[in-house]
C-alpha cells in the first residue's frame, strides 16, 4: 500500500465514517472542512505511528495537511531527513 493509501484509509476510517468517496490525493481537506485542527494532530499521530518518523511542531502546519498529496511528501521528506525509509 502506498503512503497516500495509507492516509486516505486512515482518513475515511476516521473522519469520514468509512467513506472514501471523492477523496484522492488532492482533496482540499482543509478548504473542504474535513480535517480541522483536532483532525490535524490526530493526523500528526498517525503519521508518527504508521510510518515511524518525528514530526516536528514546525512541520505541524496547515500547509503540510491541506492534501493527502501534501501528507504524503511529509512523510517522504521526514524519513529522508530522519535517516532513509523504514
């Protein structure tokens, strides 16, 4: 499964009571009101968990959630920051 996968799984499990309908890569999530700041560090903890990295509270940022797309690329440069894929 690949990263973007994972948080679209993730999101429809959890925020859209299992419906992933309509939701891709480059859904608004936050300009669509699906994710707000309680969605955003659940999010973060999930991120943290699923893919072992650290996300730094500067990295906590709407701009890093506002996609999946953008989640995804998080993730990528956090495990290259943090030392290669896990």
């Amino acid at each position: 499964m690949t990263t973007e996968q994972s948080i679209i799984n993730h999101i429809a499990k959890v925020l859209l009571d299992g419906d992933s309908d309509g939701l891709d890569s480059e859904t608004p999530l936050t300009e669509l009101n699906i994710i707000d700041s309680a969605g955003i560090f659940d999010l973060v903890h999930h991120l943290q968990s699923e893919f072992r990295v650290t996300v730094p509270l500067p990295e906590v940022s709407p701009e890093n959630f506002a996609t999946v797309s953008a989640m995804a690329a998080l993730v990528d440069r956090l495990r290259e920051d943090q030392g290669g894929a896990r």
